[in-house]
C-alpha cells in the first residue's frame, strides 16, 4: 500500500495487479461521528431516569436509546465502507450497500464532473454509477485515483 496515497497495488494470478481505493477522511469522520452518536444516546439512556420529566421511563426505555445510537452509528459507518477494485477487465463498486463490477466494454468514461462530491462511471445511455470511494474531500489521492482508472479504461481497449 502507498503510504502517501492509501492506494493498493496487488498482484493476482492471470490478471496482473489490481488497483484498490478507500476514501480517507470519509471514514475518520464517519468513525468520529458514529462514536458521538453511541456516547449522546447512551449518556442521554441514563439521564431518561435521573429527573422528573413528566414520563415514566423504565429501563427497556434506556436500552432503547442506546439502540437508537448504536443503529445510526452503524448507518454513519456504512459510508466508510465504500471501494473501489479495478483490473485490465472492469471495475469493481462498493458504495453504502451492495457491490456491483462492470467489465470496461459497458463503461463509457471515468469522471469526476466540476462541483461534484464522488467520482463516476458513465455507462451507456446517460446512465452513471457514482464511486463513493473517490471522494472530493480526499483531494490529491482521488486525483491519483482517477488517474490510475483512465489509465486501466485506456489499456483494456
């Protein structure tokens, strides 16, 4: 793996190498958040009893909250588990839920419009696959990225 880039180079048998890319600064705060979401509902779980509120809270109340934390630290979390693989045969997408690879003859071009947050396929008929795990934010490395994926469209012609 490339320090500088976070990129990942592997060789696999027959195919050559295959390139693979996670976003950087999506999973910090992705991870930074979720962990806020856990700790606010679990210390707000054991405030529900501390006070007079007007309601009775019992501890299925308590444990529910935290479950409310738990549940959207894992739906935060899901967008640190983006990825993008990519050999001389297709691409390969993971975005929040489900992956899905496309051989290089049905993507039309690699992009990463202006004033967009992740970069895209572009398949036929104007239809667009966004790549969650080349994200703006990431700067240089998604510049990087892309450039490693033209390169892979390029030779697979």
């Amino acid at each position: 793996m490339s320090e500088k880039t976070g990129t990942t180079a592997e060789t696999t048998a027959g195919s050559g190498t295959t390139f693979q890319f996670r976003p950087r600064k999506v999973r910090y705060v992705a991870t930074a958040i979720a962990v806020v979401f856990v700790v606010v509902f679990t210390v707000v779980a054991f405030l529900l009893r501390s006070e007079w509120t007007g309601a009775y809270f019992q501890t299925s109340d308590q444990v529910a909250m935290v479950g409310i934390g738990v549940m959207l630290a894992i739906g935060v979390l899901m967008f640190a588990r983006s990825r993008v693989r990519a050999d001389e045969s297709g691409i390969e997408i993971r975005n929040l839920i489900g992956t899905r690879r496309y051989e290089w003859k049905q993507v039309e071009h690699v992009s990463f419009p202006d004033g967009a947050s992740w970069a895209r396929i572009e398949l036929p008929d104007d239809e667009y696959v966004t790549i969650m795990a080349i994200p703006a934010i990431d700067g240089e490395r998604s510049v990087v990225a892309m450039r490693e994926l033209r390169r892979l469209k390029a030779a697979a012609k």
